[in-house]
C-alpha cells in the first residue's frame, strides 16, 4: 500500500487536519446508519449497532490522541498531506472532472468516443499537451481494442454512441 | 470413491492429449482474470454456446483450465498494478505490490505463479485423494462455523496497518460499515442506502474494489514518473531471466508455506458459497500469525505473498468438490460447470463416481494438467508483464482509470456502478494520503456482509439467542483457534524479546 | 444484466443455471421460428406508422438475465413477435427482489404500449407487501400469465424425513428450520400457514436464492426447504418432495410421493403459486390507449394456441405441466388478490414487526 503521510510534511509541526477527514466521514455515515435503522426489526440492527458504535469509540480514540497532539504544540489541523504536493492539486482536480465527465459523458457518446476522448484528454492534461500524436494513437488503438473485446467479444451492453451505432449499422 | 491408481494414471494421460483445448482456455482465462469485472464465470456464460458444442470431456477441460488460469491471471494486476482482477485476489497487493514498487515485480510474477500453480496442484491432488473426507466439509461447517472463519479473515483489520493500528481498525470498521449497507439478509430492511435501489443487495464488490485499490491509485501515482520508486525502477531495467529464475527459487524454498496455505483454501472452498476472497485473507492472517517476522507482512514480504495465492488455487479444486459429491456449486464457476455436464445428461451426486469415475474425476485431472502445463507457458511470460511498470504514469493512469470505469460497469451494467466506483476512488485517495489502510477498508466491505449474512442466519436459527455462536463443539474448536492465532504473534514478541535479553 | 460473476461474492446467485442453459439451447430452435416470421412477410415502414405496434416492443425484466423470466419471456416473445410483427428488445434491471426493475419500468416507460414489464408475480407482488413502492400498486396489471409452478416443501435424499407427517410431528416436539428463497415468496407462506395450522413450529430461515436453499437442504443445515417445485423435481436424484401448496400436483410423473397440503391437512388455501411469470402493464395505457392493449392481449391470446409455441417451450426443458395454456386477467386478479391477502396475513412475520 502506498500510505505516505510521514513524508509528506515536514514543517516544525505535524499537519493532522488530513488524518481526521475519513473519521469524520466515517462518524457521519455511522450516525446516519443508525438513523435508519431506528425502527428496523432487532436482527437486522445488532451487528450494524455492534460494529458502529467500536467505530466511534475508536473515532473518539483518534480524536483524543490528536488533540493531545495539539494541545502538547507538536501538531496542528493543517490539512496537510493530503494536498500535498500543491503544484499537483490542479491536475488533479483537472483529472477528477475528466473521470466525472466520462461517466456522465458516456451515456450520449457511447464507449468507444468517450474512452478515447477521456484518454486523450488525461494524457495530454497528464503530460503538459506532448506527443499529441502519439496520445491520440494510443487513445485511438486502446479505445478501438476496447470496443473489440467488450462489446463485439464479450457483449457488454455499454451505452451505445454514434460510433457504435455506425459499427451496427455497417456491419 | 476409492483410489485406483490405474484409473488415475489413465486419466492422467489421456488429459494431457488435450493439451490443444488447455492451452487457449489457459490464455484466454489469464486475460478474463486481470480485467476487474470479467472473470472465469461470466466467460463461460459467453461461451456458453461453444462449450455446449464440444464433446463434453473437452467442454469440462476447456471449462476447469479457463477457471484455474483466470484465478492466476487476477493476480498479475493485483501484484504489477495494485489493481486486483476479482475479490479473491483482494489480498495479493498487500505484499505483491510493494514488490513491485521496489523494481521486483518480475520476481513477485514468478513467486505469485509459482505458489499458484503449487498451491492449486497440491489442492487437486489432496481433493482427488482425500474426497470422500473433504465432502463431509461442508455437512459439519454451517452458519456458526463459517462466523468464526470470517473472524479469522475479518481479524487482519487489527494486524494490517502495524504502523498505526488504531487507523488500520478505524479504516477496518468503516469498511464494515460500508458492507452493511443494504437490506438485510432476512427481513430485506434497506439500511443506510441513502435511498438508491442499487445499493439494497449490498454494496457491489467490483466498483468497491477498482475505486478503491485501482482508481485511487490512478491520482495518487500522477505524482510520479512511473509507479516504481527510482530504485526500482533501477533494478526493474537491469532484471533479466535471473528475477524470474531468482523468483521460482525463492518460492520453492517455501514450499511448506504452499502446502498449508493453500489447504486453507481447500477447506474453505468445500463450503459452498464461502469462496476465494475469504481463503485468501484467511491464509495471510494464519500466515502472518504463525510467521517469525510479522513486522515484514505489507511491505514487500514473500510469505505474503505466497499465502493469498497459494491459497486462492486452492479454493479452486475445493469449489468442485460439493458439485460432484452433493451436486450442489460451490462457487460461481462450478455452478455454470453444473449446467454444462447436466446438458450432456451427467447427474451430479455420489452415484458420479461410481457410475462414470472418468467423469467424476476427470475435472481434477484437467485441473492438475493444467496447472503443470501452466508452469511451462505462464512462467516465461513474467519478464513481459512486469515491463508494464515503467510505462509513464501520463499513459498508465489514464487506462487504469478508464477501463478499471469499464470494469465497475460490466457485472450489473449499471451507471451508477460507474459513480460508486469513483466514490470509493476518493475515499481510497483520502484515505492513502492521510494513512489509512485501503485494504483494511476493503477487507470489511467484503468479509463484512458474508459475515452478516452467517451471523442473521445463525440468530434467526437459534430465534434470537446471541449465545448461539458458542453452541457448536466444531465452532468452539475454532474460536480457540482464532484467539491463540491472535496472541500468538504478540507472545512470540514477548518471547524473542525475552530471548534477546536473555 | 447480471451476468455477474464476482467469483465467490455472496449475494451474486447463480441459482438456476439450467434456466441459462435451456435458453442457450432454444435459441438455436427460435432461429427456425424467427426465420419462419421473415418468410410471412414484415409490413411496410408505412403500415407500421399507422398502426400498433409501430416500434419494437420494450421489456423490461427485473431479474437477471439468464433467469427463469428471462427463459420464459424469449420462449414467448420469440412467437409472439411474428403476430405483433415487431422485435423485442429486452433490459434487465435486477436487484432488491425486483424493485429495481419495478421502479425503472413505472418510472420510465411510456404509455403507449409498447413498453412492458415481464416478472414473477408472485415474490414480486408480496415485495408490496412488505414495503411499499413509490408508485400505485394498482396501477400496474398483469396479463398473459405464462407458467404456474407451485410452491413445495423438500427434504434432501438422505433425510429420515419421508413423508411430512413425520416433518409435523417432529415440529410438535421441537423447532424444524426450513430453508426458504426469501420471506417474502409464495412457498414461505405455505409453511408459515402450515405450522400455524398443525401446531408445528417452522422455522423459517431465508437463504438469499433457490442454489443456497438447496445447499442448506442438502448439507444438513436445515431440516427442509421450501421452494417451487421445477428446480427440485429436475434434480429428483438429490431432493425429495413431500408436500405441495397447490390443489392438484402439476408434474405426477416428477412428483410421486408428495401430498396436497390443503387435501391432506383440511385447510383452504390459495394455490401458493411461486413461479407465476407474466407480462405487466401500466394500468394508464389500457385506460387511455384501450385498442393498443387489444391487440397485446389478443396476439398474446394467439401464441397460447399456437403450436409453435409448445414446440419451443418443450426446448426448455421445464416440465410442461408448469406452462400455462391459456391466461385469463381474472384468474390473474385473483392470483394477485389472494398471495396479497395472504401476505398480509403475514405480514409481520415477514418484516419481523411481530
């Protein structure tokens, strides 16, 4: 696995803000869960209250040892590591919305037209607009060999575009 | 269902004759295997058409060598790109990976493929041996049984993340929490769905598995120039033939390792539904329980390795056995295998091998002449593979992202399959950045609702009574079992620190 | 759809493979039947503008594909496609018992008539039961019910249980766990009214799908199963059938020693049919496009009686006797009419409100 938080900041104090957004996360969630399953047969809430509420008392564990972190001056809420390095937070984001863009894209485009698109597009954001030949020749052979193998081999029902469409329609 | 040598022998040779159906099924099943979202199962479905065709001894061939090599091939993505092909590789990355990340993934390569086809030709021929005792498995491990088997797969949330075990279990019981999501298995209550319908039959795997291992991966290597570290990358450019031949001696040196890693996944593959991700996390814990260096699981350590892979084939060979004894799959893929042979009018049950033993056993013998034609075919090929981990991270994330999308799509085929996979991208991203364990996150998402399931069934059983976990003598043996294999590494601790002082 | 095949992953059932497989096999016979359809001649794109139905024919199916429906709907849309003189394009929606596809086809088709719904009424409708969905019940109508496979209780080959007397007497004495698909099904039902009856405890323990049913009966786990009557009486070598929730035992020759619940316990239920698969439509489309839904039911009507269609039913491999002869809305109201009432009878043992 690829945990590097250690690494990652290396100023006087270290920046805890980032550790404690998937308790967070995890907390809220665990509340709403049990929202749910207020009025649900007791069967179907023993496991879920078990493991939810070691989940929070965990949660609080976490809190207190950072907080004692804080409050002893050898850390901060900073958020840290996770956004660090900061010059790879725009192309990151920039890649975020291209993944968001494929999935909502591919519904109207089809497979074919949005793999390729999606590939190009990272790989020229990815590599600063270079070999943009090559870019397109890969996204073109990869995205081509995709339609091969899922959907005239194996018949996934992807959604349809205008290129699968034409493929239908010529062959 | 006694042992005849002849009737063995004879089989054995007449496989081999087959050798043109087995050598396509293997490829074939490697390339089903390293896509997420295809696999061994829905193959045979889509070929379906092709295998009825075949005479029905070559159909069972083709079948068994697609099975037993997409269960290999799931193995290649999980160790060269942290993206495993099927649950029941979810555990390969945890060491296979680092291995690669050190320039050793040709290495890692041969290891995986060696303890693979070891561990799955041992567990074939143990299951040809021993079958009428390896039938009885699955009449003595029911509900309360397979809880306490769960918790010895469930327990390596609390081992994972040595580093800091309070995020491993926070990581760990947030993935459980996500696994039970869903309605429940009794009275189909929908609980914490946030109101969407896909998410009543629990949280699909295959979004869980590619957003978290692979899609995360994808943003966080953009950072660097390939997924190697320099010095890996280093030692990735000098490996020659040496890495694979250094790989197969390493992996034979533990051959012991093999043997009972992978009759772990034999017995749990016996039971029917229990299945490969269970074997596979199962045989890490024990392996990492009963090791002299557990400090070294999670970092590139070959034990690690050799556990999940070893016992994942060996689940294999397992899953066929309640289909010919009881007639009853014991996973997916047997239960297509069933369809075929009843086509061709076989009737699976004890009668099989009495009346037509070449049928009864001829899966094995497929089964084990497929993993030695494996050794000759696969092997050489990991020299290849592994050179996909130089490519530059401006290519490689773009296709991780894109077809592990694909992949997250294919068993439902439905988009919100697509969104969840990139939920679970972001959660996995969070959570690599900020040192949380992915794989603890997805031990629970996976291990979570089986054991759910078994726990409800247990107490809906016993009407409700919680004591009903310790009302088997057979379960009670194994909760001993799960506490010592917990303590265990902590008192070796105590008692090599002893020693050291001594 | 589901065509998934997550190695290993719990809730992905492949329960009834033969179903997939006895598709497969027919498919070669309804290319035969397809190109007898070419050879009758397809009306004009002018015709076709003018009349019902002028596009192709949209199912959708809320289980998986390569299920019993999906087994079901290709034997009859492949006939039924040579009177409607369009094609059948079929989506699968599976999960949450059905929901899912419920939800998408009141949600998303159009009423026009050429979008329909092709399910196994009997879970399905008790899905309602136990929770409702976000639409009108009533205002979705099955027609052209296909098949009619009552639910059974089993016991695996080797129980000492032969007959289910022995079964009651025994659950007057102590608990008997039984084995059921889900709560919510037709089956399910029977043995909760059995015991409520007889005195005899059942346990009814819900093993998500017909594969994990049989695999408790079979290895021990549960004294008996519940479950409709095809999937075990094809697997006779394995399971034996001891009681049927019907008033007449539709496969005698499959079915030998089983007795009629009602006939030999005195009581009066409704046929607890659990494979009872037809189409649906929205009730908005017999309403305002009245003629449209005619020439549904009347085309329909015409695939029961022709012969073709018994031809490709018997590729299936189903017995027979499981397949509808004709299918009448009443008979279909009724049906629905009473698993409802019975399911409400129940129904907090169902949702364990109790």
């Amino acid at each position: 696995m690829t945990e590097n938080n250690e690494n990652t900041d290396k100023a006087d104090k270290n920046s805890l803000g980032g550790d404690l957004i998937l308790p967070i996360a995890a907390f809220i969630f665990t509340l709403y869960y049990f929202y749910t399953i207020i009025d649900v047969p007791r069967i179907a809430q023993i496991s879920a209250f078990f493991v939810g509420i070691i989940l929070i008392f965990l949660i609080g564990l976490l809190a207190i040892r950072i907080g004692r972190e804080v409050k002893a001056g050898t850390a901060d809420l900073r958020l840290g590591g996770i956004i660090e390095p900061r010059s790879f937070i725009p192309k990151r984001l920039a890649l975020l919305a291209l993944t968001l863009g494929f999935i909502i894209f591919v519904q109207w485009l089809g497979f074919t037209l949005t793999v390729f698109t999606f590939l190009s597009l990272a790989m020229l954001l990815l590599g600063n607009g270079r070999n943009k030949g090559f870019v397109f020749a890969i996204a073109g052979i990869l995205s081509f060999g995709g339609y091969l193998l899922f959907i005239v081999a194996f018949k996934t029902r992807f959604p349809a575009g205008p290129f699968e469409q034409l493929m239908e329609r010529l062959f | 269902m006694e042992f005849d040598p002849a009737l063995f022998i004879d089989l054995f040779a007449r496989t081999f004759t087959f050798w043109w159906v087995i050598l396509p099924a293997i490829f074939l099943g490697l390339i089903v295997g390293a896509i997420p979202g295809f696999s061994a199962a829905n193959t045979i479905i889509i070929l379906l058409p092709m295998t009825l065709a075949m005479d029905p001894e070559v159909g069972l061939i083709f079948m068994v060598a697609l099975y037993a090599s997409s269960r290999m091939g799931a193995g290649i993505p999980a160790i060269l790109v942290n993206i495993p092909g099927t649950a029941g590789a979810a555990a390969t990355p945890l060491d296979g990976y680092p291995m690669t990340k050190q320039g050793r993934g040709q290495q890692a390569l041969a290891i995986s493929f060696v303890s693979s086809v070891f561990g799955g030709l041992l567990a074939t021929i143990i299951t040809l041996l021993a079958m009428p005792w390896l039938s009885q498995v699955a009449f003595y491990l029911h509900s309360v049984e397979m809880i306490v088997i769960m918790l010895f797969g469930i327990s390596l949330i609390a081992t994972i993340a040595a580093r800091d075990t309070l995020k491993g279990l926070i990581a760990g019981f947030f993935g459980l929490m996500i696994g039970y999501i869903g309605a429940d298995v009794v009275y189909e209550t929908p609980r914490g769905t946030f109101g969407f319908l896909e998410l009543y039959d629990k949280v699909p795997l295959i979004p869980a598995l590619v957003g978290l291992f692979a899609v995360s991966e994808a943003f966080f290597v953009i950072e660097g120039e390939s997924i190697l570290s320099k010095r890996g990358k280093e030692a990735m450019q000098k490996a020659g033939w040496a890495a694979t031949i250094e790989g197969v001696k390493i992996a034979l040196s533990k051959w012991w390792h093999i043997i009972w890693t992978s009759m772990i996944g034999l017995v749990i593959g016996v039971v029917p539904g229990a299945g490969a991700a269970i074997a596979a996390f199962v045989a890490y814990q024990q392996s990492r329980a009963f090791s002299k260096t557990p400090e070294l699981y999670g970092t590139g350590h070959v034990e690690g390795l050799i556990a999940p892979e070893s016992a994942n084939n060996g689940v294999t060979s397992g899953t066929l056995v309640p289909l010919l004894v009881i007639g009853i799959p014991g996973g997916a893929t047997a239960a297509i295998m069933l369809v075929v042979l009843q086509y061709h009018g076989v009737t699976m049950g004890p009668d099989l091998f009495m009346e037509s033993p070449e049928l009864a056993y001829g899966p094995f013998a497929a089964m084990a002449v497929t993993y030695f034609i494996m050794i000759f075919t696969i092997l050489p090929l990991a020299r290849y593979m592994s050179r996909i981990t130089v490519v530059s991270t401006i290519y490689m994330s773009p296709i991780i992202i894109s077809f592990t999308l694909v992949g997250a799509f294919v068993p439902r085929q439905y988009m919100f399959d697509m969104y969840l996979a990139l939920v679970f991208g972001v959660i996995g991203y969070v959570a690599r950045k900020t040192g949380y364990h992915t794989a603890a996150i997805l031990i629970g998402v996976i291990l979570g609702p089986l054991l759910e399931t078994y726990f409800l069934r247990a107490l809906k059983m016993s009407e409700g009574d919680i004591m009903v976990i310790f009302s088997k003598d057979l379960a009670n043996v194994l909760w001993v079992g799960l506490v010592i294999s917990l303590c265990i590494p902590y008192a070796m601790q105590r008692w090599r620190a002893w020693k050291a002082a001594a | 759809m589901a065509r998934t095949a997550l190695d290993n992953w719990e809730k992905i059932m492949f329960d009834d493979y033969f179903d997939e497989l006895d598709r497969r096999r027919f498919l070669a016979g309804s290319a035969a039947v397809a190109g007898a359809g070419l050879l009758t001649g397809l009306p004009s794109a002018e015709a076709l503008a003018n009349k019902f139905p002028s596009r192709n024919i949209k199912v959708y199916v809320p289980t998986r594909e390569g299920g019993g429906a999906d087994r079901n709907l290709r034997a009859f849309s492949s006939i039924w496609k040579k009177y409607l003189k369009v094609n059948f394009e079929v989506s699968f929606y599976p999960g949450a018992a059905g929901r899912v596809g419920y939800e998408k086809y009141m949600g998303l088709a159009k009423e026009d008539g050429h979008d329909l719904l092709f399910g196994n009424m009997g879970p399905e409708v008790l899905n309602w039961v136990v929770k409702k969905p976000t639409f009108n019940v009533a205002d979705l109508v099955y027609f052209a019910q296909m098949d009619r496979d009552p639910g059974i209780i089993f016991v695996g080959r080797k129980s000492k249980f032969t007959h289910i007397d022995q079964i009651v007497a025994e659950g007057k004495k102590r608990t008997i766990q039984v084995g059921v698909s889900r709560l919510a099904h037709p089956a399910t039902l029977g043995v909760l009214a059995l015991g409520r009856h007889t005195g005899a405890k059942f346990n009814v323990i819900p093993l998500s799908g017909g594969k994990n049913t049989r695999a408790g009966v079979a290895t021990g786990e549960m004294d008996c199963g519940a479950l409709p009557s095809g999937g075990i009486a094809r697997r006779g070598k394995n399971f034996r059938i001891l009681a049927i929730f019907d008033n007449t035992n539709p496969i005698p020759d499959k079915i030998k020693d089983a007795v009629l619940v009602n006939k030999h316990f005195g009581m009066n239920l409704p046929p607890l049919i659990a494979g009872a698969r037809a189409f649906g439509i929205k009730k908005s489309v017999i309403e305002k496009q009245a003629h449209h839904f005619k020439i549904l039911k009347d085309t329909a009507n015409m695939v029961f009686n022709d012969p073709e269609y018994r031809e490709v039913l018997k590729k299936t491999k189903v017995p027979m006797a499981l397949f509808t002869k004709s299918s009448s809305p009443e008979e279909i109201a009724k049906y629905v009419k009473d698993i409802t009432a019975i399911g409400e009878q129940y129904r907090d043992l169902l949702t364990g409100k109790s």
